[in-house]
C-alpha cells in the first residue's frame, strides 16, 4: 500500500523539536537585531577583492598576481611583486565567557527569566550574529576551539544548556565559576563576559588585572535582576543567600531602600569606570528589558572594536590607579 510521504511542515516541526530551545529563541532574538546591524569589511580570506600590495617575505606565492606584477614599470618607484588582497567578514577568533554561580539561577517574580537563562540567550544570539560575519567563536572553558561552522551554534547552545548540571555536580566550588579566571586566552584575544558581575570590586580588580596584562579586548555584559537595582519590597523581608548559606531578616526594608539604590548605583559606576581604564566596555542590561536592544549595541560595539584593532594589535592597555571598593549582592526575597 502506497505511504504518503510526510510534509514539510511536520519534518520541519520534528527537525526543531530536536533543537536546544535556547538555540530556538537566540535565533529568534539574532533574526531581529541582524536586521539593524552591518557587516564589517577589511583584508581577510573573502571572494571579493579589495587592493594590491607589494609581496613581503612570508606571504604565500599563491596570493602572487603575476599578471598586475608584470604590468608595473621596473624604472618606477611602484615596481616589484603585488599580493592580491580580498575582504572579508572579519574572522578572528572570540571567545564567550558566562557566569554560572548560584546568584544567576534567580528572578524576583515568575514572569521573568532568570539571569542565567537571559546571559546563555544573549551569548549565543551574538554567536550567531558573529558567526554569520566569518568569526570564529567559542565557550570559555569548554574544550573546543573556535569555529565559525553552523554546527558550532548547536554546540555552543548544548554546552550552554549543559552549563547549569555542571555546577550542580561540582557543589562547594562555586568561586571558580564567578569571574573569569582560570581560562587560558591568547594574547589580544576578544572576549565577553557575561555575569551579574556583583562580587565585590577588589576581587574583580584582581581577577581583570591579569586578563588585562594579556591585551585582551573584553566586553563586560552586566545581567541584573530589576529587583537588584530598586529593592522594590515592602514590609518584613528575610533575604537569602543564591547559594543558601546565610540569610538576613529586615523588619523595615523601605527605610533601607534608597540607601541601596545608592549602593548598587555605586558598585556599577565603579565597574564601568575601572574596566575603561583598560579600554574595556561594560554594557548594564535587566531582565525585565527586551534583550534585542542590548544585543545591537554589543554587536556593533564588537564590530567596530574588532576592525580597529587590525590596525592597533600590539598596543599595551593603559594602566591607572583604581577606583575604590564598593560591592554589591544578589538580592533574593521571602516575605516572612
């Protein structure tokens, strides 16, 4: 008996239902901001050509025009051997780096995500806005170099995905998993972090310090909980430690209020302010905001970093004295 052969809408349908649901809706949020962003173009491994230039030792003769080198005048100043360069997307190598401690596995209210979910959305949309222009990307710490290959994406969103299980079997090590550190990133490297980045000021001044002696280029992407920038709670408030060692009842949280909000204010302004001395970006972002808009400004901060430091690599970052301490911590709730 003849089967009828299955559509290619319910094909599509089984095809996605295999998908990470991350990947599903960063593809979504990169559908949206690729709209509103530009590629970059500069000499690189492209189809399109872009200029000549004279052959130096160590260029391949396979890049050789011999038919623009024949043409040049031997008695004039433009003489010799030409290299045909083409443009490209720019494809270099960028590394992605998400915070994965107990504080980012938390929402004040259930009709937001948590800041877990909306760092892993935002890195791999970016991945897949970067990968779509030619840059190879990958997670710190995750054992696979950078790849600009479509299958990277579905790695990338499988290790994402896999990222909060991790932590879970690796209880009392939580330190590690904070801040950057501990990741072995070449020299003028470009990575972004993603994190809620409320450890306190010093132990990140460390911690950046020697990323900072490596000439990386970093972006710092700052994923807060809305409650975690107003103390929106009235009343008698117990509030609890991400990771449940310790907790601290307010009989009054109103009359503490503004003095937070200072606080918090402080902590962020001091961060911005220390991670520029080294020509770094730090970018604030709520959950409680729509993610495209700060996926825009990321990426096309990236896209104009990545082509200046064509022309700038070997520039030592400036060095200044820092800023002073403040910190800042994760705000969770229980009315008692």
């Amino acid at each position: 008996m003849y089967k009828r052969a299955p559509s290619i809408e319910s094909s599509a349908e089984k095809l996605s239902a295999t998908l990470p649901p991350l990947l599903i809706e960063a593809e979504r949020v990169a559908a949206t901001v690729f709209q509103g962003a530009h590629g970059r173009r500069h000499v690189g491994q492209g189809d399109e050509f872009w200029q000549y230039r004279h052959y130096s030792p160590g260029d391949s003769p396979r890049k050789i025009d011999w038919r623009r080198s024949a043409k040049s005048d031997p008695n004039s100043e433009n003489a010799g051997i030409f290299i045909r360069q083409k443009e490209w997307e720019s494809a270099q190598s960028l590394w992605l780096w998400n915070n994965t401690a107990p504080g980012m596995d938390w929402a004040s209210d259930k009709k937001l995500v948590t800041k877990k979910h909306r760092a892993s959305v935002l890195s791999l949309a970016l991945a897949q806005l970067l990968i779509r222009g030619g840059e190879k990307v990958a997670l710190a710490g995750a054992g696979i170099p950078p790849s600009n290959s479509r299958k990277n994406l579905y790695t990338i969103a499988q290790q994402l995905e896999n990222q909060n299980l991790e932590r879970k079997n690796n209880e009392g090590k939580h330190p590690e998993y904070e801040l950057p550190q501990g990741h072995r990133f070449a020299q003028n490297a470009a990575v972004v972090c993603f994190s809620d980045f409320l450890t306190p000021l010093s132990e990140q001044k460390q911690v950046f310090a020697n990323l900072a002696h490596k000439n990386l280029r970093v972006w710092l992407v700052q994923v807060l909980d809305p409650a975690e920038m107003n103390l929106p709670y009235t009343g008698r408030v117990k509030f609890q430690q991400p990771d449940g060692d310790g907790e601290l009842l307010h009989s009054d949280v109103e009359s503490i209020r503004d003095l937070y909000i200072d606080r918090i204010r402080a902590h962020n302004k001091d961060l911005s302010r220390l991670v520029k001395k080294w020509g770094w970006n730090h970018i604030l972002h709520t959950t409680d905001k729509s993610p495209e808009s700060t996926l825009l400004t990321l990426y096309r901060s990236i896209s104009e970093r990545q082509n200046a430091s064509t022309q700038t690599r070997g520039e030592s970052p400036n060095h200044t004295e820092s800023e002073p301490e403040t910190s800042g911590g994760n705000v969770g709730s229980e009315h008692a």
